[in-house]
C-alpha cells in the first residue's frame, strides 16, 4: 500500500497543510493522451444503440446529461428489461427520492439482470415501500440538530451545508429521502436560505469545518458554487472547506476544466466521492478523479 495515500476515514487537519498538488493515490488513473474527455467502449456501444444521432460534443455535455435522464418508467423500459417487482416499485412511487438516472450511469447497467449492484443502485425495487418498526425518515437524526434550515451543527467545530436538493442520479438507498428531488415541502434550497445558513456560520467562531452537502454540490452550475465558496472562504475562522459528491461516478462529464479551475482557488478543499461498486471506475471516472487530483483537492472514496 502506497504510504502517502490518506486513509479515506482520516480527518483533515486542524491547520493549513503543505499537501501535494497531485494525489499519488491518483496519478497512474488512464486517461485521454490528447486532453480530451474520454469514452469508454462500453458507454460508447449503448450510446450507438440508443443515441445514435448524439455527438461526442453533445454526450460530453453534463447539461446535455442532465437534460435528457431517465425520470419515468416508459424511458427506462428503452435500456432495460424491468422486472415485475422493479415495474411495480416504480409505478406505486410517489414524493421525493424519484426516478433519476444519467444517460451515462444507464449505459452500465445490466440490461437482463435486476440483481446487478450498479442497477439496485439506482432501480427501486419493491422493498423500498416497506416499513419496519424503528425505520425512521430521517435515521441519522439531523433535523434535530439543524439551527436553521439546510445546516446541521452537531460537532462544535464542523457544520454540514446541505446546499441543493438536487442530485444528477437518485441512489435508492439514500439516507436522505424525505429531502432529494422533492422541490416543495419543508426543504427548500435557495439564496435566502443559504444567506441564513452563512450568517450562523460566521456567528459561531467555533466552526472551523464546512462540509457541503445535499443534493449534490456539483450539480450547481460554477457561477453558484463559486458565489458560495468564496462567501465561506471570507469567514476568518473557517480553516477549510468539504465536497460530498457522487457527481464523479455518475455524471463525470460535469468534471470540466472550468469548474477545477474554479475549485482549485479555494484551498484547502477536501473532496469524498461516493463510490457503490468497482465497475462504476470507468475511464470517464478514472478522468474525472485525474482532474481534480490534479487541482490540488485530496480525495477520498465514501462508500455510501
């Protein structure tokens, strides 16, 4: 085991840190030799079958992605054979936690085989609706320690920003359910309601660690987490800055150089990716990871 890889469970440092700009975990990851974003042959054969007319500009698109996910039942019958109880789950769903899933995470789906990791990660199954004594709709307890709306203070010197509802892909197992994908009820995102979150921030000098949650960070467009980030990195006692994302495994076409560009100003800036199972390390993930190591942003894998 390579000893200057940190170990995923480790906490950041207290201190600013002279870390390496690039990851040695990361620096061998394949990637394109021309720069450009990369294709797996795999992702490439489905996109020939199901999206014959879209181009490598367009696929490579993240908004093109984000666009045009499968979100209902009819659209995910065109890239897999449904079993009954996937079928049945789906059409009794309603509330949040809906159907989402990339053109691109579709492409590694097993079209036969509902049992796949990758396809349980992301296919509901009937299982979902079912509820047993002690189950609980918000089991890790952070509303109770949510001073205000979207922020969770349940260590003195860290807060969880939950900053989106949104995520580019709708894990089955999320842990926070009653909140993703749904735009109404208790759990709105919005300037105003980060505004609030960010005066309590600065308030509470105790915090010297912001992890951003949600949702998923990255799915904000760069404008709105630049606005955010620099509005944290302007809080004196904030020592340094967390991204929990899946972005990465599931839409790695938002990993631009724009957006590495963006991050790599706001250092220190840790990031855990939340990878479910080996296959998902395609050569698109495996590039986007080389990116940001490549900006300087330590990564971790977070298995969720």
């Amino acid at each position: 085991m390579n000893e200057d890889c940190a170990s995923p469970s480790a906490e950041p440092p207290g201190r600013y840190s002279n870390l390496p700009l690039v990851d040695p975990c990361l620096a061998n990851l394949p990637v394109s030799s021309n720069g450009k974003q990369v294709i797996g042959e795999r992702t490439r054969l489905f996109r020939e079958r199901f999206f014959p007319a879209v181009t490598d500009q367009e696929w490579n698109d993240w908004h093109w992605q984000l666009r045009n996910r499968v979100t209902d039942l009819r659209t995910l019958e065109r890239f897999i054979r449904i079993s009954e109880d996937e079928r049945l789950a789906i059409e009794q769903h309603t509330g949040p936690l809906p159907v989402g899933i990339t053109p691109y995470y579709a492409s590694l789906l097993d079209e036969y085989n509902p049992l796949q990791p990758l396809r349980r990660t992301v296919v509901a199954v009937t299982d979902e609706h079912r509820r047993v004594p002690g189950e609980a709709d918000d089991p890790l307890n952070e509303d109770h320690d949510s001073p205000v709306p979207g922020l969770v203070h349940r260590y003195p010197d860290r807060v969880l920003f939950l900053v989106t509802g949104f995520c580019s892909v709708y894990c089955r197992y999320c842990t926070r359910s009653r909140m993703v994908g749904n735009p109404g009820g208790e759990y709105r995102f919005n300037i105003k309601q980060w505004e609030r979150a960010l005066d309590y921030i600065a308030a509470n000098p105790s915090i010297r660690d912001v992890l951003l949650s949600g949702g998923d960070p990255l799915t904000l467009v760069d404008s709105r987490l630049d606005w955010l980030l620099s509005r944290l990195r302007r809080i004196p006692h904030v020592e340094f800055l967390r991204i929990g994302t899946k972005v990465p495994t599931v839409l790695p076409q938002r990993i631009t150089s724009g957006l590495t560009r963006m991050l790599r100003r706001y250092h220190p800036l840790w990031m855990s990716i939340h990878f479910t199972h080996p296959d998902e390390l395609t050569p698109e993930v495996s590039q986007a990871c080389q990116r940001l190591a490549d900006a300087g942003i330590p990564l971790g894998s977070q298995t969720v």
